[in-house]
C-alpha cells in the first residue's frame, strides 16, 4: 500500500505554468505506473498523463507539447509541468499508482489548479 499527496495547485493566469507534485511513501516497489488526471467541475475523471516503471509516458492529446510528467529517480515524487496553461486545464488534479498483481489502484486527495482568462 502507498500513500499519496499531491501539492502545487493554485490559481494562474492564462498563459502561466504551474508544477504539480506527488509525494509517494509506502511501498513503492510493487509500483507499475504512475498518473497524473484531473476531473473539471461536472465532468468525469479523465487521464492527463503516464509513467511507467520502465520511463515511458503518454498523453493526452489536448496537453501534448504543454505538460510533461517525470519522476525522482527514487520513485517516490512524480512532477507534473504544466506549462501554456488554458482555462479548460482548470480543474481538481489527482495523482494514481497502478500495481503489480490484483493490487487496487491507490489515489491522492488531488489539488485544485484554476485557469484565469
């Protein structure tokens, strides 16, 4: 079991970056993936961006060349840039780690980022 904590919301103007960061304790090593998502008000949780284990990631279409996720090389803090902010990134921002075996997947409580146009 791991625990996560997201920090690094805020309100930002259009145009602004911000990183977000996701500190992981517990046990790490029986980590397969890590996630960035977000959740806009009234709709539903959709995935921002992946690691895997191995460092490769994976985006969505709507923040390709703006975000960019990486990881310590401990494992136990994952980033997410965001860079060009837009108003529609505004939104409750949540970070997962999937598990190897029949682990469930664990959440953090997510931080709030606010896009201002």
């Amino acid at each position: 079991q791991v625990q996560l904590v997201e920090s690094g919301g805020g309100l930002v103007q259009a145009g602004g970056s911000l990183r977000l960061s996701c500190a992981v304790s517990g046990n790490i090593f029986g980590i397969k993936a890590m996630g960035w998502y977000r959740q806009p008000p009234g709709k539903q949780r959709e995935l921002v961006a992946g690691i895997a284990s191995g460092g490769i990631t994976n985006y969505a279409d709507s923040v390709k060349g703006r975000f960019t996720i990486s990881r310590t090389n401990a494992q136990n803090t994952v980033y997410l840039q965001m860079s060009s902010l837009k108003p529609e990134d505004t939104a409750r921002y949540y970070c997962k780690a999937d598990f190897f075996g029949p682990a469930p997947s664990s959440w953090g409580q997510g931080t709030q980022v606010t896009v201002s146009s």
